[in-house]
C-alpha cells in the first residue's frame, strides 16, 4: 500500500489570502499554452498570429472557468442550483467539469475566430494541442488536494488518503489521468500536428483520445457521491458524457480525411 504525501493544499498564505495549489495548477496551465501558442504561430499554416496569443489565452481562460461551472452545474449537480440558483455563482465553494469546460471553450474559440476573421474550425485546431498540459496539472491539482481519487483496491499501488473518511485503499485516479489525459495526449498531439493535417482532424483526434481515456479511467475512479453508477449497472456520469466525444472525434476524423482526399481528387 502506498500513502499520500498529505501536501498541504494551500501553497501560500498572506494574511487573509489563501493561494491552493489547484489555482496554481490552473495558471501554470494557461502559461503552458500561452508558451506553446507563441510557438506555434510560426507554423506556416497557423491561423492565429503571435500577436494575437494573449486574446487567444483569455478567451479560452473564460470559456475553461465560465464553462466549467456551468457543466458542474448542468451535468453533475443540476438539483441543487434548482433549489439555490445563485450557487452557479459561488465558484469558491469548489464544482467544475472538463466536459463543461470543453463546450466552454469551443464556444469562446468560435468568437476569438470571428474576432480575428478566421475559420472557427482551422482555431479549434490550433488550440487542441494546446489543452493536455493544463488538463494534466488539474489532475496533479486534485491529487495534492485529495478530492477525484479513486475506487478501491487490493492492488500493491493502492494509495491511502488521509481525508478518505473510510480509509481504504483507493486507485490513485488522478495520477492515471494526469499522464493519460495529461501526458500521453499531448505527446499524441504534439507529433501529429508537427506538419499539416486536413481540417478538423487534429480536433478529432483531440476527443477521440480525450474521450477514449476518461472513459477508461472511470471505470477505478469513485463516482461522485450523490450520482453513483448511472446506467447498465456500470456506466458513470463521466462514461456517459465521454462517450460523445469519442464517436464525434471518430467522426471529425473520417470526415477530415476523406473531405482531403475529395478535394485531392478534384
């Protein structure tokens, strides 16, 4: 059995002022895409210029929050805001969903493209390989914060948490998704976008992987308390929202392609 290192979740205190470590996972990850787009505006194919990086970054920073309330909300906790509608408001009191986030962000990249005069698609996918990095310090961010972690298990890797009131060992769930939805998918990303590929691909790609590998992860990870399992007897809320997301990438991908080889062809 392993045990977590009980990190204090607040990073730095001034005074009043209580700095966590998932806020700092959140701005490390919007300065890692702010890094990553600079770089990859001298792509001769970018949509985006490098000037145009800082909007680019707050657009997206206010589609992950404002998106991924409102899917906490909406997918995840939808009877309490019926009873209390200004809890949508007070983000401090912790709820946020990537799968809201997504939508949030598709949503504020659709205006930063009219802003700059560009194809919608062509900037979601400048912006895909631009995500992993962030979605992988989250996932550090829930670890040091002991929240997300997983079902238990005998397994010699099982890892005990301090605040877990039942003190089992559970699935270090976290740890699994920051090197899969963290990790490993940007490296995918990353070396499939080093040369041009047809458009909306690189977007396919994106959910189809992203998709793919919440949805395994879910099956170690401890549904949230008051959804639990919600459908077949197996499937969570988080395998229900995944999904999509793997049959849409799918699909982006096949259109992509063979959008690329029609025009080829003519």
């Amino acid at each position: 059995m392993l045990h977590h290192p009980n990190i204090d979740p607040v990073a730095v205190e001034l005074g009043p002022l209580a700095i966590h470590w998932y806020g700092l996972m959140y701005l490390g990850g919007f300065l890692a895409a702010w890094y990553l787009g600079k770089m990859r505006t001298r792509k001769p194919w970018s949509p985006v210029k490098e000037e145009q990086i800082d909007d680019l970054i707050f657009y997206g920073a206010m589609g992950v929050i404002l998106g991924g309330r409102a899917g906490y909300v909406i997918f995840y906790n939808f009877g309490q805001f019926l009873d209390d509608p200004l809890w949508l408001f007070r983000i401090w009191e912790g709820g946020m969903a990537f799968h809201g986030g997504l939508l949030g962000v598709m949503i504020a990249m659709w205006l930063f493209a009219r802003k700059i005069g560009q194809p919608m698609f062509a900037v979601w996918d400048f912006i895909a390989p631009l995500v992993p990095i962030g979605l992988g310090l989250g996932r550090i961010g829930n670890f040091i914060g002991q929240e997300l972690w997983g079902r238990p298990t005998d397994a010699w890797y099982g890892m005990l948490f301090p605040r877990d009131p039942m003190q089992l060992a559970r699935h270090p769930s976290q740890l699994y998704q920051a090197a899969l939805e963290g990790l490993l998918l940007f490296l995918i990303l990353y070396f499939y976008t080093r040369k041009p590929r047809p458009l909306l691909a690189t977007s396919g790609l994106f959910g189809l992987c992203y998709g793919c590998f919440r949805f395994l992860v879910e099956f170690v990870r401890e549904p949230d308390a008051h959804i639990g399992i919600d459908a077949f007897g197996w499937m969570t809320r988080g395998q229900e929202l995944s999904l999509p997301m793997i049959i849409a990438g799918a699909a982006l991908m096949i259109y992509a392609y063979r959008r690329e080889a029609k025009q080829a062809r003519v």
